[in-house]
C-alpha cells in the first residue's frame, strides 16, 4: 500500500492511513514496518461466501488529507 501510494512508512503514519471493510469486520490491515496489506485475522471462505463462486472482500484505504 505504502508503495502503490508513493508514500514512505513515516507520510502513512502522519497521514493517518486505514483500511476499513465492508460490513464492520477487518479482515485488513497495514503492517506497521512495511506499509504492505495483512489480513488481520483468518478468513474463512466457506463461511463469508457459502456458495457463491467468486468471493470478493472489499476495503478502502482512508487518508487524511490531499494526496
């Protein structure tokens, strides 16, 4: 994420940079030493997708601030 945005890990912080997903649950969050996307606990598919073929979970990254 600190990459794709061309922001070093210092500008994340001082932005306030987050991630927030659908529906309340994080299933994301920024490694606080690289700036890349984790998954903040396990995913079960089965559970979040049932019997849907493609499964999609969405997040935005929120940034304070003009970029």
């Amino acid at each position: 994420v600190a990459k794709d945005l061309a922001l070093d890990l210092p500008a994340l912080q001082d932005r306030g940079v987050r991630l927030v997903s659908e529906g309340g649950t994080q299933y994301f969050g920024l490694h606080g030493k690289t700036g890349h996307l984790v998954t903040a606990e396990r995913i079960d598919r089965e559970q979040l997708c049932r019997l849907v073929e493609k499964c999609v979970l969405r997040c935005e990254v929120i940034i304070e601030g003009e970029m």
